[in-house]
C-alpha cells in the first residue's frame, strides 16, 4: 500500500481537528486522520452545545468571546439563568466574583422575575442572575461547514484511519493507521479522548487528558417546555436543562464521570438522578422520558485546553483538552492553534488572548 505523504497530519477530525485545518487553509497540505467511519462520532456529535462567556470560567472565557463572531450565524439567542438555592448560594456569588468587572454580563433576578422566567420553579430557589448574551449554537452545520471549508482549501479527510503506530524519522513522522501509512512533517494531537494515547504513542510530554462523560436527556413535561424558556443552570452544578424543539427538554445531572476513552453510554443512576433534581427544582410533571445519551468530555489536569508544540517530541503540536468548550471556542482556538502551528502572528482580534495560558510546556 503506498504512503500519503503530508505537511501537516491531524489526528481526529471532530470540531478541534475540522475547524484547525479550516484555519491552516491552502498554507500547508493537511491530512484529517479520523479513526471512526464518520466524523465527530463520539464528542462532537453528541453535544448539546451552547455559547456562554461564563461556561468554563476565566481561563475559558477569552477564548469564547473572541469566537462569537466567527460563530454568529449558528447561534440562536437564548440567555441563561444561573439559579441558586440556599445549598448553591455561595457558588453563585463567587460566579459573580469571577467575573466582575470583565465580560459576561451578570445581572442579579429575584422574586417574581424569576418566576415569569421560570413558570413552577420551587419557592426554594429565591436568587438568580441572568446571562443574556448566552445562545444555542448549531453544532451540525458548524462542524459540517468546517470539514467543508477544509476540503475547499485542499484538506483531505481519511476515515477508519485509527493510528497505531508512530515514529520520527529523518525529520519526519511515519505514522501506521489502519487505512494505510503515512507521512508527514507534523503531527497535530487532536483527539480528543484518546489526546493522552496519541501522545504517549508519538513519546510527547506525558499530560493526562481525563474523558469525563456527561449525560444528557431528552423528556416531555407537562406544561411542555416553552420555546422562550431560557438555559437554566443550577449554580451548584447538580443540574441543567433547556428548551427544545416541539415542547421538549433537555436535561442533564452536569454530571462528570471518568471514564476510559469509549463510545460511552448512559449510565442509568445517572439519569434517575437527574430527573430526581428536576422534580425537586420545578413543579412540571414528567410525561414522557424519550431518550438518553452520553458524550465525552476530556479535560487537561487545570482544566484549560493545549495548544501549541511539544518540548519534547519535535514536529508534535497538541491541540487537546477542550473540554467541553471546543465548540464554544471553535474560531478563537483554530486560529490560535494555526498562526501557533505555522509560525505566524496571532490575528489582531485575539488580543485579548494569552496564548502562554495554553501552552503544553506548562505541564514541566
């Protein structure tokens, strides 16, 4: 079988690997290496993503809102309301900490407010503060469009290409997949859950990029979800849920599970659990439980994702550990991981972002 042979290979071709080699462009040949049948299998695919500026928290957020206008036409305006009884009082107070004085948006909603907003919450939720600018984001066309603008620049996708093998040679990467071998003068780490696999297997830096599962599910109440109900978080992260199509809910435990790199499932307690806290936060009766799912989210040891040349393999750039902000940080960490990759100035509009933040070096 010959070789492919390539300036710049991506390992994984879900939204961190399609929107990088739409950032590269026709600059360099690019190689998507996706190891399922079809992109964006496990995390991408799964997603119930949406745009927060406070999602993430500080580390996060200069990323996010130097995306928003890269993503502006997959949003759809939705607004947040980060909720608090007296167990998440302190939790929504520092939320407010963390951000005063610097974007989101924070406005406090209380009483009646809060109940217009959230029709049959419990009288145990008193406090509120509401995010406006938060939105649904399209995660179908985003990463369609990405895959798209890559193939227009002259990226070429290989799927079932799992790697499984890799060694540097003569200033080059020889990589074995199972679609065949190929070769390439660097090697982009963007896979997600297996991020850590790829690394050890290229003999990088040792980093621990932890999957983590999250569980969402999807239910009809009665009253049906209303299509202007916005985000609803529990400040103290125990749950979730939003509006979708047709009356329906999705809701999730926010819960974050490790897990080993897999197509994972729903775990059952998980599901009971949040639908026990749903019941306990809102009046609503629950009609019909049509479907649960589990997605993966892979985090870096300080939760900030990786972007940038390893210190220890030559020619191997990371691009990992987004957690589960890669799609909300799409635009910002693609053009970050491309000027970092090819060696060219940040664009001007991530001046607000620190890209030594992100750097792999951090973990020496």
């Amino acid at each position: 079988m010959s070789i492919l042979r390539t300036d710049i290979a991506i390992i994984g071709a879900g939204i961190a690997g399609a929107t990088l080699a739409a950032a590269v462009g026709a600059r360099a040949r690019v190689l998507l290496l996706e190891a399922e049948p079809q992109p964006g299998y496990h995390a991408t695919g799964r997603s119930a993503a949406f745009w927060s500026e406070s999602y993430g928290g500080p580390a996060i957020q200069p990323l996010t809102t130097a995306s928003r206008a890269g993503l502006a036409s997959y949003l759809r305006p939705r607004g947040c309301l980060h909720i608090a009884d007296a167990a998440g009082a302190a939790a929504l107070d520092r939320l407010a900490a963390d951000f005063a004085g610097r974007s989101p948006t924070l406005l406090p909603v209380n009483g009646a407010a809060l109940r217009d907003r959230v029709p049959g919450l419990s009288a145990g939720y008193v406090r509120a503060l509401e995010e406006p600018d938060v939105c649904d984001i399209d995660v179908a066309r985003y990463h369609a469009d990405a895959l798209a603008e890559a193939k227009r620049s002259g990226a070429v996708l290989l799927t079932d290409a799992a790697v499984t093998g890799a060694e540097r040679m003569a200033g080059r990467w020889r990589l074995t997949t199972r679609a065949g071998g190929v070769e390439a003068g660097i090697v982009v780490n963007a896979a997600g859950a297996w991020a850590s696999a790829v690394g050890d297997l290229c003999g990088a830096t040792a980093i621990a990029v932890t999957p983590y599962r999250r569980t969402v599910i999807q239910l009809m109440t009665d009253p049906p979800a209303r299509p202007d109900l916005p985000l609803v978080m529990d400040a103290g992260g125990t749950f979730y849920f939003k509006p979708e199509a047709g009356g329906r809910l999705w809701l999730s435990p926010h819960d974050e599970t490790a897990s080993l790199a897999q197509d994972v499932a729903p775990d059952e307690l998980d599901v009971a659990l949040a639908i026990d806290r749903l019941e306990r936060a809102v009046d609503w009766r629950i009609v019909k439980r049509e479907r649960a799912w589990a997605g993966l989210r892979s985090f870096a040891p300080d939760r900030a994702p990786i972007y940038g040349f390893d210190s220890t393999a030559p020619g191997f750039f990371w691009f990992a550990g987004q957690g589960g902000f890669g799609i909300q940080t799409g635009p910002a960490g693609a053009a970050l991981g491309a000027a970092l990759l090819l060696g060219e100035p940040l664009p001007a509009w991530l001046g607000d972002v620190d890209a030594e933040r992100y750097a792999p070096g951090r973990f020496l």
